[in-house]
C-alpha cells in the first residue's frame, strides 16, 4: 500500500475513533441524576413499590456550537413483586458527528439485610449503537473515496451491573455501565483490506448516594453525590442539594469538581406527574466552550398501580 494511501486511512480513523477513545464522553451526562436515579444505577428500582417513568432532554452548550451535544433519555422502572424489581432505558446522544442510540432492560433482586436496610442487586441488557456521520465531517478533499458512501455503524451487546444499599431516608451503590467492554469495529473491510481500527465501550464506575433530612413537617434537605469514573480518563464529582417542601416542590444547586455549577427547579402535582429542569453554568476556566446548558424532565408516577393498569 503506498504511504500517501496509508496516511489518508490513518487520518480517516484517528477523526472516527477520536471521539471513542475520550473514554469520559462515552456515556450520556445529566444533572437530575438524583430523580431519575435509575438512569445511573438499574438497582434503585428496588426502592420503589410503585412504576414510575421519567424522561430526560438535554440540551448542551446551546447556541455556542454547531452539533453541540443534545440527548434524549426514558426509563421505566419499579417492583415487580417484594422482591424483584425491573426496568427499561432508552437513549440518544449526539454530538456533532457522532450519534449513540442503545436500550437495555433490568432484572433487580432486593432483600432484607436488618430491619432497617434492604441491599438490591441488579443486570440489566442490552445494546449500544455508534453511528458515524459522514455527511457531517468536514474533509478537505470532498472526492476521497475513504469519506463517501455509507455512515459508519457500528452495534455491540451491553450490560450493566449495579447494587444498591437503601433504608427509609438514605441510599448509596454503584454500577459499572459497559460491563462487557465490547470491541468497536469502524472500518469495512472494503475500505482497505488489513487495516483494522478498533475502540471499545469502555468500563465505567459509578457511585451514587443520597440522604433525605426532614427539617419539619413540610421542608426537607437531600443532599447527594455522584461519583465517576473510567479507565485513562480524569474522574468528575458531582455535589448537590435539593431542598424540597412537603415533597411537591423543590429547589437545588449543585457543583462539579471540573469547576461547573448547576440549578435545579421541580414540581409535582396530584402526587403522580412531575416535572423538572435544569440550568448549568461552565466554569470560567472552560472559556473555549463558555455557556449553559438546559435540561428538562418529565415524569409520571404510578402509584399503587400493577402492571395491567400501567399498560392501559
């Protein structure tokens, strides 16, 4: 192969696998992680005696780039039986170029550990789409055979393991998204026979915990934490606080070690429909992608609901 071909393919991977080798922007971020929890962990599901859904839109660094990241989220989850919880998430991520679609659904096995603290186990399956916009990547040469024809896609098997230790007021757990590690294969071999480029999924860990103090008989505090981490890449802390009155409305704020703040606003009405939004503000330091970034929540609960009411 002549080098002057050689360079045009390594080129070409090096642009697709950029954004699969920052390990850190693998997974979808958001900052209601603390009221849609299950989309951080599948074995909170256990907690809840009821089914509930909630669906995420995020909005990133609007108006300051073009393909700016925006992602789209549902989950359904909750218990099944005392002691079996299940769930479904849903999701699309884009930025720029790159799209990531995936689904997977949860089995979760809770039991008593003392009277007071129940310990949940959870695997939820799935899949993960990466999908390659060629239309979208700026080239120079327009007539390289290397950037025509169809987007790149790649599909991979996923899975999550997670637990989860609750009591009435508190909950703390970790899961560990992209358990499989599995291999991404950007380049057909009609490209150019043995030249190969792989990514892969990689392992995440995530630790989530939260704890409710009740002030009085009508305002309460929540503060959490969310904790992640992937090999090769820095680690991110998220701190917040929710203050809520008499469970209907709440108000927070919350701050990440990479210097960004965040403000948060919900409402639930009838006991049944809530909804939420979110404002983040990038830190001073980050001035080559000043802005905010909005995000919006909407949930239903089912309360004292089974399952053939919840599928009318």
């Amino acid at each position: 192969m002549k080098i002057k071909e050689m360079k045009k393919i390594l080129i070409l991977i090096i642009a697709i696998c950029f954004g699969g080798m920052l390990k850190a922007q693998q997974l979808p971020q958001i900052t209601q992680y603390m009221i849609n929890n299950y989309a951080i962990n599948p074995a909170v599901s256990g907690m809840y005696d009821y089914y509930q859904v909630k669906t995420t839109i995020r909005n990133q660094w609007v108006g300051i780039i073009d393909g700016a990241p925006r992602t789209t989220m549902m989950s359904i989850y909750g218990s099944k039986s005392k002691n079996v919880g299940i769930g479904a998430l849903l999701f699309n991520d884009e930025n720029g170029h790159e799209t990531r679609t995936g689904g997977s659904t949860s089995y979760t096995y809770s039991f008593p550990m003392t009277r007071a603290i129940k310990l949940s186990f959870a695997l939820s399956a799935g899949f993960t789409q990466w999908r390659i916009c060629k239309e979208c990547l700026v080239v120079e040469d327009t007539e390289d055979p290397l950037v025509k024809g169809r987007n790149v896609v790649s599909t991979v098997p996923d899975a999550t393991f997670g637990f989860n230790m609750y009591g009435d007021k508190w909950y703390i757990g970790a899961a560990i998204p992209h358990l499989l590690n599995a291999k991404l294969d950007f380049v057909p071999e009609t490209w150019s026979a043995g030249v190969e480029s792989e990514g892969s999924s990689a392992r995440h860990i995530y630790m989530l915990g939260a704890y409710k103090l009740d002030l009085n008989s009508s305002w309460s505090i929540e503060p959490s934490v969310l904790f992640k981490t992937v090999e090769a890449a820095p680690s991110q802390t998220d701190f917040g606080i929710k203050t809520m009155y008499n469970d209907l409305l709440w108000f927070g704020m919350g701050y990440r070690n990479n210097g960004e703040m965040t403000a948060l606003l919900g409402y639930a009405f009838q006991d049944r429909y809530i909804i939420g939004y979110s404002y983040d503000i990038s830190s001073p330091d980050m001035s080559v992608l000043p802005g905010a970034s909005h995000e919006f929540m909407i949930g239903i609960r089912f309360v004292a609901a089974d399952e053939s009411e919840i599928m009318r």
